[in-house]
C-alpha cells in the first residue's frame, strides 16, 4: 500500500467520548466529588469523569465503521464504559506530533 502525497492526503479530526455507565461506580467521579465538598462546593450532587480522545485520520469510505471497531474493542471496556464519536470533521492539516 503506497500512502498518499500531502498533496491529495484528505484528513479527518475524529472526537470520540468515552464515559462510566450510568449505574456503574465511577471512584474518579467521587473523589473528585469530595474534593470540590471539602471546598465548600455542597450544592453538587454527581460528578462522572471520562475521556476525551482526539484522532487524526486519512479519510475514506471505511472510517465509520474502522471507528466504531476501535471504540468497542480498544478505546472503551464495553461491560463498565460507553463510547460516543462525537465528530468526524475534515481538517486542512496535519495536526504538529507529540
């Protein structure tokens, strides 16, 4: 498989959200809740904490459903976690790497 030149590489920012289940104990979640009690923030009743996870990808036919094979199989525990892919958005570069 030969990549595409920068020059007709179409690239996709992908923004995938993964979160506790509802029901499902969320330790994160309820430390982060104490704390904000300690700091006199009473008023609060549930905090939950997820991941935010940001793909940049070449574009194509198959991308939806390479996607939803990523979220189910590696990106998320589907028995604790959901996923939700919040945004497929073109992008006219490539984003600078880590």
């Amino acid at each position: 498989m030969n990549p595409k030149s920068d020059a007709t590489l179409s690239l996709s920012k992908v923004t995938i959200l993964v979160r506790v289940r509802e029901g499902i104990l969320d330790p994160q979640g309820q430390a982060v809740l104490q704390a904000l009690h300690d700091m006199g923030e009473n008023d609060l009743f549930s905090v939950r904490i997820g991941k935010l996870i940001e793909i940049y990808i070449p574009s194509s036919d198959t991308l939806e459903s390479r996607l939803e094979s990523w979220c189910r199989d590696l990106l998320s525990n589907p028995l604790v976690e959901s996923y939700e892919i919040q945004s497929i958005k073109p992008v006219s570069h490539q984003p600078m790497s880590v």
